[in-house]
C-alpha cells in the first residue's frame, strides 16, 4: 500500500494540469490566518504583528514548479531580497526554501550557486535558513 500511495502521490506531482492548477489558485485558497499574503511584501504587517505578540515566523518561499535556469535564478534573488528586508526591518523571522525552486531539477552546479550566495546573504545579516524538503 505504501508504494501504491508513493506512486500515486509522485504521478499527480508530475501532472502538467494539476501543477498548472495549483500555481494559479493555490495561493488564494490558502491565503488567510496561516498565510501571511500572497507575496513577501504583503506579509510584512502581518509579521510585525506576530513579532509583537512574542512570535517568531518563517518565511516560506515554495516552488516545485521551477524549470528552468531563468526562473530559478530569479528565485533566488526573492531570497536574498527576502534576508536583507528581514534585517532592515528587524523582523523576528527566518527563511524556509525548497532547493527545487533553486533549480535542484535543473542543474546541481546552478542549486549550489544558488543556495551558497542566499547562505552567504543570510550569514551575514544572521538570518536562519531552513531547507524544506
């Protein structure tokens, strides 16, 4: 049954029309209480907010969907640009990434490009990274 579920659970990952699916209304379905907002930007209130409350938050940046050099790089810049507004803002908060966003599926050179220059960023500013997998 486990590689029964295993399977079914990597075939719908791989579906062009579901990943098409959930890219388009993922994030309004889940936006709300646990989501801060549908973008960075948007979620800095929210997150002041928690701060004030005693409450340290994560900074998800998701993203299985990356295929291609461009957009992983690109990725990556929302990243780092999310670490450097964590310290001007001095927000009690940290980063979680997959590595797939980062192009983990595309090239294994270009993810560790990557995830060095947003480890570099966060070491400097003192900003912890998880790796969502």
């Amino acid at each position: 049954m486990q590689v029964l579920t295993r399977d079914f659970f990597l075939y719908l990952s791989k579906n062009k029309a579901l990943n098409k699916a959930a890219q388009n209304w993922g994030g309004n379905i889940a936006a709300g209480k646990i989501v801060g907002g549908l973008d960075f930007p948007s979620s800095i209130k929210f997150i002041k907010e928690l701060n004030e409350e005693g409450l340290s938050v994560t900074v998800d940046h998701l993203g299985e969907f990356v295929t291609n050099e461009a957009i992983a790089r690109e990725r990556t810049e929302e990243c780092i640009q999310t670490i450097e507004t964590i310290a001007a803002q001095n927000l009690d908060s940290q980063v979680s990434l997959k590595m797939t966003s980062l192009g983990l599926d595309i090239d294994e050179n270009l993810v560790f490009e990557n995830m060095t220059r947003i480890l570099d960023k966060a070491e400097k500013h003192k900003i912890m990274v998880t790796i969502d997998m």
